[in-house]
C-alpha cells in the first residue's frame, strides 16, 4: 500500500562548463560538460492532496485507493510560499499526481546557477513515485525529470549530474539509455559567493554556437586530464572565450587566484566557486559545503541529507 508521502533529497549542481545540444526529442537533447554537486541541496516533500483529490476512482489510475489523481492540482510551495516550477508540474502530470501537494525547500538562491528548477523536478519524481507507488525505476524517474527540465528550457544537464552525485562529466548528452556520464572522485570541500541571477533561457535561447564551442574544447581537456585542479582551469577558459564571465565573478576570481587559490564561474548564474576554503582565504564570506557522493535519494521524513 503506498505511503501517500514521501521526501527526497537531491543535491545542488553547479556547472563548471557546457556545450548545448537540442533535439527535438527531450530524451535526447541535453548537454556534454562537467560540474560539481553539492551537499547543499534541495529537499522535496510530496503528498497527497485533501481527501476529495486523493481518490483512486478517476479513470487511469489503477491500484490503491489512497493514490493522488489527476480530479484537481494539488499546491507547491517554495521554502513555503505558494508558487509554481514548471517541470515540477510537467513531472506530477506525467505520474498521475496532478492532485499531490509538493513542498520544495532549499537553503540555495534561485536562479544562480545551482540547479534547483532541476532538483526539484527529479525531487519530485522520486517522492511522487514512492508515495503513490508508480512503480517506476530510477532511470525512468531521470529521464522524467530531464525531459520536463529541458521541454521547459530551464536546464539541459542538471538533473543526469544530480542523479549521479559526485564531480559528473557529461560525456555524451540526453536521459539515462541515452547520455553517457563519468566522474573525478573526490569529497573536496566547496565554497561559493552568489553576486545575483543569470536567466538560463535567455542564454539557452539565444545562440550558443560560440558556447559550444568553447564547451567542447574545455571537455576535452578535462578528458585529458580528470582532475579537479583541470575543472576549475577548464571553467575559467570557458566562461571567457563563451563571453559570460561578468566583472564580479571576474575580480573574486582574481581574488582568490592572488590568495594562492582556484576558483571559477558557476554556470548558469552570478556566482563563483572554489574548492577548499580559496574564497575564505581571499577575504570572502562564502557558504560552505562538500562534494556530493550519493547523488539525489529518498530520505526519511524530516531529514535533509
């Protein structure tokens, strides 16, 4: 019988560069570049809606009574305010949850280039998943949330990353059964001051050929050679030859560098990473947290690890 409720936990991801690759199929568009995620993260909590709305007599549902449908759209909320993500939706429609309520909370800023539109649309198809008892696998539940992450333009790499955890490597881009991942192990520590918001359909929207370009070189050099120190190198080319690096960025990367440091841009928004405590040592506040092994996971309820 299912639980009606369950909560998710996925980790924050910040991209250190990318190439864009659309198609029209979302399974298959995606991206090819590297990032970092982060124990800092997104947690999802998904339940059923009021009794009227979690109801199994609503045509194409089948199972338990006590499943969520599709009779009326449930509330989400984030960090407690009531809003709308639009992969979110796209996620609860394509399991039959329209009816569930979602209640998304992050410690993270919004639109700063920590995936947090695509952590709460994988958050959400776990939850969803476990607390109605679609029965679906976790490659399915990725490839649900990517498709609806990049049918809404918010993103095109976040959710395979966060699915996987750790320092991803896109090699090939598209959903689990198409995109291909590697890794740099590591547990290092992370740093990251956020100067405000980059609007990641705008650039996805508008002609990412020279980024691309700058994203494939930059790949290949962290094939070459997987290594952390090689990420943030290769980050920093990109950011300059894709012509995003913004003057903020580009002085507390300097800062860091005079401090005898490594940092980089988090792509896509106005923020700046490093590993180990180079934004500290610069004379930063930074927040601080890890690498994230495990990848996004069900966790018990209340907890946010």
């Amino acid at each position: 019988m299912s639980s009606q409720r369950a909560t998710a936990f996925v980790p924050g991801h910040v991209t250190a560069f990318f190439s864009a690759h659309p198609a029209d199929d979302p399974a298959v568009a995606g991206s090819r570049g590297a990032g970092v995620t982060l124990t800092d993260g997104v947690t999802v909590r998904v339940s059923a809606g009021d009794a009227e709305r979690a109801t199994g007599d609503a045509e194409g549902v089948t199972g338990d009574a006590e499943r969520a449908t599709g009779d009326g759209e449930g509330d989400t909320t984030i960090d407690g305010e009531f809003g709308s993500i639009g992969a979110v939706d796209d996620v609860l429609a394509e399991l039959d949850a329209t009816a569930a309520d979602v209640a998304v909370e992050t410690d993270l800023p919004i639109g700063a280039g920590f995936g947090v539109s695509g952590a709460a649309a994988l958050g959400t198809a776990l939850a969803a998943n476990d607390a109605f008892d679609r029965g679906r696998s976790e490659n399915d539940l990725v490839g649900i949330a990517h498709a609806a992450e990049v049918g809404r333009g918010t993103g095109l790499g976040d959710v395979v990353a966060q699915a996987r955890g750790g320092v991803p490597i896109r090699l090939e881009p598209g959903a689990p059964g198409v995109g291909e991942l590697d890794g740099i192990p590591g547990t290092a520590r992370v740093e990251y001051v956020t100067f405000g918001e980059l609007s990641t359909e705008t650039v996805l929207g508008g002609d990412t050929a020279a980024l691309s370009a700058a994203g494939e070189d930059a790949l290949d050099r962290l094939r070459a050679d997987p290594r952390l120190q090689t990420l943030t190198d290769a980050a920093r080319g990109f950011a300059r030859d894709a012509d995003l690096l913004v003057p903020e960025i580009a002085e507390a990367i300097a800062a860091v560098e005079s401090a005898g440091g490594e940092a980089a841009m988090a792509m896509l928004g106005r923020t700046v990473f490093a590993f180990g405590t180079g934004l500290s040592d610069a004379g930063y506040d930074p927040e601080g947290c890890r690498i994230d092994a495990a990848g996004a996971r069900l966790v018990d309820e209340g907890d946010r690890r």
